[in-house]
C-alpha cells in the first residue's frame, strides 16, 4: 500500500491518540462502533483472534505481493497488442492516476460506511502538498523498477526510515531515541550491503544502476516528505483517516491527469491501454489489488492495532522480495542475502520493541484513566500504493 496510503508500499507513521477524532476534535462518546468492536474483541476466545488475525494478514499479504509482482512486470515485461507488436509501458504516472481512481471510491465508501465527513478538515493547499509529493514519489518509484530489481526497490522503502526520521526532526521538531537511531543505521547498512555485493539491475535492455538510485533517491526525499506532512495533518487538524485519504487521492488523480495532459503523454497511454488486452487486466488488477490490501490493512488496524500489522509487513516485504527473485529469475549473492537478514532483524527488533513498550504503557495506566474510545490511528501513505 502508499497511497495516499500504503499501499504503498508503504512507510506506516503510528501516531497515537488520546480519543476518536471528531471534526471539532472532540472525542466521540464510549459506544462508537470502534469502542464496541474493541469490547467484541476482548470477548474472542484465543482460537478465534487467530484466526481472524491470520486471515486479515494473508489478505494483506496476498494482495500486496500480487501488487508488487505487477509493478515490476508491468515495468519490465514487453507487452504484445492485436497486431502483435511487442512494446514496454513507460508512462508510470498513467497507473498512478488509474490507483488513485481506486483509492479515491474506497475512501469514499468506507467514509461513508464509519460515517467520517467528507468537507475538507484540513486547508486544501495542505492536501494538495501531500497529492504533489505522493505522485511524484510513486512515478520516481515506477521509473526505478526500470532500472534496478525490485529487491531493491523494496528494501529502498526500508532504507527511507533515515529520511523520514530526518524530515521529522526538521519540520517536526520530533525527538527520537538512541535505539531509533540505531535500529535505523543498521537498516540503513543492511541495504547499502545488498547494493554493493551483488546483481541489482533490471531485466530491462538499458538498465542503468546510476540512474535507478537517482530514482531511489529522490522517491526517498519525496516520500519521507509526504510520510511527515500527513502526519502533520492528523495531529494539527485532526483529520480522520478515510477523510485524508480521500482528499490527498482525489487531489493526486487531479495532479496525475495535469501531468499526463501537459506532457503529452495522457493519449498514447491511454492508447496502449486499450490496445493490449494483457496491460488492460495487469493495470486493472494492480490498483484492484491495492485497494483490497488498503481493505484489509484497515480491518487488521481496527481489530489489532497498528503494531501488528507493522509485523504483517516486515513479512510481505520477505515473501515480496523472495517470490520476485522467483518469478523472474534474478541472481542473488551469499552477501545479499545476509544484507537481507540484517534488515529484516533490524526490523522485526523494532517491531518487538513497539509490543514490549505498547503494553508496558497499557499496564502502567490506571484503567479509569483510559479513555474508552483510545484509537491508533495510522497515518500512511499510499502507495496504493499505497502506497500500499
């Protein structure tokens, strides 16, 4: 997921929040539907938690690695139209405008369905920020896969932890502790190993390595400015979750069509689309994928909380980055692999960390002091991507 929720692929900012926002920022009395499903919650026998806690995370799992065996196919593979003339897709912002259509319905829908407002909660100028960056970072993400494996693409998503923490420090004034800093280096190292001890080119005639980390690299800036800014936005005005996703969407499709318009590009896009049946169903499919890990990423949070799905992604990552290497038959080192294992340690440490303190919080608070309705709100970006 990414866009904007993750999908995708997504960076997942956990803010915390003392109540169920409301437009006025107020809290929503004890018997909301998210107080009454924690109370359902507490009541399931062990069995069933995990049962549904397995089958939320094989629908994010499922749909997510569906979505990002398309990525790179759809950027990599020739496709052939009626004629049988074989042709790459090389316009990435035309599949960012078709996810953020997706993105813009399901927001809407389930809006509606918690009964979250749609007028804006938030200046537009502010949404329209974080549309800019989030398209611009997700066409920086597609044109990489043209040049570097989507190992690498993937692991880049992990190496952003540094610019996301940077951002937050500069725009934020946020603080972080040693162990963030750490847990961030050695991410940070894991993927600068894999990088410089092994294959990390496309299946593409002209790859170019240079080129692909000047892609990473400004999806890197651009999405660690994207991840702080909505994060800015549930703090400062409070907005809701399907109520940011909503407006950052419906204004990135907005950013993505001018794009496409004003390069010239929207037509033999578009063109291509209609005449090569395969694409058709590969595009569809990608944001239908998207939007479904956004459905069930959502359903996880509700239910579990926002730490357990930080774990459900460390696991699509590794299963993402294993059936890649698969699928297209990529090469990989006995260094890359340990590159590998370091980063997913670092991650999963991390993780670790965020259960042990979550419920040393929660013992540590009286109970009458806790409010009924506390929510954890995730702040992500799409990346439908979403980032997922």
């Amino acid at each position: 997921c990414s866009h904007a929720y993750p999908p995708t692929s997504f960076h997942y900012a956990l803010t915390y929040h003392t109540a169920i926002p409301t437009m006025a920022g107020n809290q929503l009395p004890a018997n909301t539907e998210a107080t009454l499903l924690a109370r359902r919650v507490d009541r399931m026998s062990s069995t069933e938690k995990v049962m549904w806690g397995g089958f939320y995370a094989s629908g994010i799992i499922g749909m997510l690695i569906v979505y990002g065996l398309l990525q790179e196919r759809i950027m990599t593979i020739p496709y052939t139209d009626t004629q049988g003339n074989a042709q790459r897709f090389g316009y990435s912002v035309f599949l960012i405008f078709l996810n953020r259509l997706f993105a813009v319905v399901f927001a809407m829908l389930m809006a509606r369905k918690n009964g979250e407002e749609l007028t804006n909660m938030a200046p537009i100028w502010k949404y329209l920020i974080v549309s800019a960056s989030n398209v611009f970072a997700s066409s920086c993400q597609y044109e990489a896969l043209k040049h570097v494996s989507f190992a690498v693409q993937m692991l880049g998503k992990s190496f952003k932890m540094l610019p996301v923490m940077l951002w937050g420090l500069i725009l934020s004034g946020k603080v972080y502790s040693l162990q963030d800093w750490f847990i961030a280096m050695a991410v940070t190292g894991g993927v600068t190993e894999f990088l410089m001890t092994g294959p990390t080119q496309a299946n593409t005639d002209t790859p170019s390595q240079f080129t692909g980390y000047l892609w990473l690299l400004a999806f890197l800036a651009l999405d660690g400015l994207t991840s702080t800014m909505q994060e800015r936005l549930f703090k400062e005005h409070r907005t809701t979750k399907f109520n940011q996703m909503f407006y950052i969407n419906g204004l990135s499709s907005i950013v993505s069509l001018m794009t496409l318009l004003s390069t010239g590009t929207f037509s033999p896009a578009f063109t291509f689309f209609l005449a090569r049946p395969q694409f058709m169903v590969d595009a569809l499919t990608l944001s239908s994928s998207a939007v479904a890990g956004q459905f069930f990423i959502y359903s996880q949070v509700q239910m579990f909380g926002a730490l357990v799905l930080a774990a459900t992604m460390n696991v699509r990552q590794i299963v993402s980055i294993l059936l890649s290497y698969l699928t297209y038959h990529h090469y990989i080192t006995g260094l890359q692999i340990l590159g590998l294992v370091i980063v997913f340690a670092a991650l999963t440490y991390k993780s670790y960390q965020a259960v042990r303190n979550d419920k040393k919080n929660d013992k540590n608070e009286a109970p009458e002091t806790q409010p009924a309705g506390v929510e954890k709100e995730v702040a992500y970006q799409t990346v439908a991507e979403s980032k997922c």
